[in-house]
C-alpha cells in the first residue's frame, strides 16, 4: 500500500516505478533493472542527478561515494 496524497505514481511492465511532478514529468524513479536502482532529477536513471546503484555506490554531481568508502568528493579523493 502506497500513501501519497496528490502524487502520481506509475508502475511500468519493465520493471519501474516513476514519479512525477504536477506537470506530469517524471523527476525520480526505482528500477530493477540495470545498474541504476533509484534515481531522483532526471527522466531516465541515466540522465538522473543523483544515482543509488545495485552496487550500493552514490552519484551525484561533483561527488561518488563507493561502497568500499572511497570516491570523490568535490574534486577530493577520498578513501
């Protein structure tokens, strides 16, 4: 069961739930398919401003974050 007062949901045959905004875009979404699992500021996972992979690693612009603890951040290396 999904409460969401006013929001739009859509669960898609290929394996994706979207979500829009007032206009109708669609602004996040979950996959299970791919690497990209979950998504947010884009139409599609790759277009996406923030991306959570299957691998547990986090994109986002100007920064990754591995699952490992290393990555970059602001144009720093982290470890």
């Amino acid at each position: 069961m999904i409460m969401a007062p006013n929001a739009v949901l859509r669960f898609t045959q290929t394996h994706e739930l979207t979500i829009e905004d007032n206009t109708g875009k669609i602004t996040a979404g979950m996959s299970g398919k791919g690497t990209i699992r979950f998504w947010a500021g884009g139409e599609t996972p790759a277009s996406a401003k923030i991306k959570i992979y299957a691998s547990g690693d986090i994109e986002g612009e100007n920064y990754y974050l591995r699952a490992d603890g290393s990555g970059y951040l602001a144009g720093h290396n982290i470890s």
